[in-house]
C-alpha cells in the first residue's frame, strides 16, 4: 500500500447480503454503509457501480471466509470470484482478507453499542466489512 493516503471500499460477501463499509487510510476508520442485497451471492452490479462512482476508491478490500482452521472453504472460493468480477468489470486493484470471526465481533458491538440483540434490524454485515476493512489496513501498514 502506497504512503498517499488512500480510499477503500470493503465488502463482506455472502448470498443473501454482501456488508459494505468505507475507509481512508489517513486515519485507518471504516464507517459501515447500507449492506447490499443478493441473490445467491449475485448482487446487483448497478449498486456496486453507484457506490464506486460515489467515493471513488482506490482499491476494495473483500473478505475471505476461511475456516478456522484457516483452510479454504467454498464461500472463500465464491468470495474471491466476487472479488474478481469486481477488479474485471471495474479495473480497480482488489485485495483479500481474512474475515474469520468478524460477524461475531460486530454482532458484540452491537451488543455494547445499543444494548439489543436485534440483529436483524443492525447491519451486521455492513459492520462486520468495517472491521475486515480496520484490520486489513492495520496489518498493511
């Protein structure tokens, strides 16, 4: 990663809701943003497009779902498709992490944050990209 500081977008991918957050390395924050809808791990590329012409990234971060035993599962191979698909349609550089154990930790903040375990009504999925997207800036600093 260049020292320039940088924006990113960052997905957390699945098949009924891809979270999304936004970032700048200048500070090393994300802030969640709505979580996209899915079919089948198929989003709507028309909202993809709208958010890159919005904030204009740099490159986007997509989690990978490891196992916990770090191995590859087949949602880590669905997510680093999505992932593809948006380098090929967008040419925008994208890179991978490590999500393993981001859902539960948003679904904590949540808890601290307002009290309530009603998660449907939270945007786990856009939180849990925030946190992907946190720690990768981090660990590529």
């Amino acid at each position: 990663m260049s020292n320039a500081p940088q924006t990113l977008l960052s997905f957390d991918f699945g098949l009924r809701w891809i979270g999304c957050a936004i970032g700048q390395t200048l500070t090393g924050t994300a802030s969640p943003q709505p979580s996209l809808q899915a079919k089948d791990g198929i989003p709507r590329w028309e909202d993809i497009d709208k958010l890159i012409a919005e904030w204009k990234p740099d490159a986007v971060v997509v989690g990978l779902p490891l196992n916990m035993d770090g191995s590859v599962s087949e949602m880590s191979h669905r997510a680093r498709k999505f992932g593809n698909r948006i380098h090929g349609r967008f040419g925008i550089a994208v890179h991978f992490a490590d999500e393993r154990l981001s859902s539960f930790e948003a679904r904590g903040n949540i808890i601290d944050d307002t009290g309530s375990r009603d998660f449907k009504n939270q945007s786990v999925d856009s939180r849990s990209a925030a946190i992907i997207l946190e720690s990768w800036m981090r660990s590529s600093s």
